[in-house]
C-alpha cells in the first residue's frame, strides 16, 4: 500500500517536471522565435508621419533585418522639414541586450540597451547614400515598426510576447558571467 502511494507520487512528480520542462522557453528557442518574426515581417517598409504639429520630421521610415550570427539591423530613414534626410542604421546582437523597455505610451516604441558599447550606429548621408560617420553605443531608442503595422495581419498581442522575449533574452545575458579581457603585466 505504502509502495503504491509512493510509486504514484513519484509519478505524479514526474509527469509535474516533464510538463514543466516542455513549456520552459530556452535561450536557442528564443533567438529562433525573434529571428522568425522578424524575417517575415522586418523587410517590409513602413512610413510613419508623426502626430505632433512640432515635430521637425515629415516621415520616418522603417526597416528592420535579421543577419546571422543573431545579429539584429534596424534602419530609420528621418525626411526633416526641408526635404533632408537622415538615416541611421542601428546593428547589435540578442546576446548583448540587457534591458529592454517600452517607452510610456507606446507598446511599440523599445529602449533597448546593452552591456559597453555594443550598439553599432552608422550615420547616411542622405545625397549619397555613403556611410558620413559611426560610432559606438549602449542604447538604441526606436520604433520595432513591424510589431504596430496592422497592415502585416499580425498576430495576436505581438507587442507584448515580442517585449517579453526581448527581456527573456535580456535576463539570460544578465545572468551570464562576465568576462573581462585581463591585462597581461
């Protein structure tokens, strides 16, 4: 009897671990999901107009890519008032993010950070077309557009399971050991 009860527990136990390992996101499953979504909506163009009156932009214009090594590019073309434009192009990778919050308001508008200066951030110029400078950052504040354009038939709260795995992410690097390149004397 005692055996029984005990067999059943264990089994009982079992099948508790079992369903809980298969429903535990990995890290490999997380970047696959993010590289996913973002191949098949990110190519797409979207041109926003902004809402404020005394915004200095008439459009900006996104674009977002995913390049192997889990490497994230986000391309943001400004048209100011006056007809110049600006592009920024963002590159940085899942493995480096740290933070990641929206902004208030917005559920489409991220502040992604890292650890350093990890975020890559090439400058256009806007006549031809050729990198004008670059430099080196730990934060990227922009629109992950894909995410908002209803026209892309999205998925149910994409906003938020995006948000959520981008902070997975970010909760996994932060726990990783860091390693610092030591200084040979």
């Amino acid at each position: 009897m005692i055996t029984k009860k005990i067999t059943q527990i264990v089994a009982g136990v079992s099948l508790i671990v079992l369903s809980l390992h298969v429903n535990a996101q990995t890290e490999q499953t997380t970047k696959d999901w993010i590289r996913q979504k973002i191949e098949k909506y990110g190519g797409t163009e979207a041109t926003l107009k902004p809402q404020s009156k005394a915004a200095t932009e008439l459009s900006i214009k996104y674009q977002t890519f995913y390049h192997g090594g889990d490497t994230i590019k986000i391309q943001e073309t400004r048209v100011l008032t006056g007809g110049k434009k600006v592009t920024n192009i963002y590159t940085l990778k899942i493995d480096d993010l740290t933070e990641i919050t929206n902004l208030p308001g917005s559920s489409d508008v991220y502040e992604l950070k890292t650890v350093k200066n990890k975020v890559v951030l090439r400058q256009l110029n806007s006549k031809t077309n050729e990198l004008q400078s670059a430099f080196y950052t730990n934060r990227v504040r922009t629109k992950i557009w894909f995410v908002s354009a209803n026209e892309l038939n999205k998925e149910e709260n994409i906003e938020q399971r995006f948000l959520k795995a981008f902070q997975f992410m970010a909760g996994i690097n932060n726990a990783k050991p860091k390693t610092e390149n030591k200084e040979a004397f």
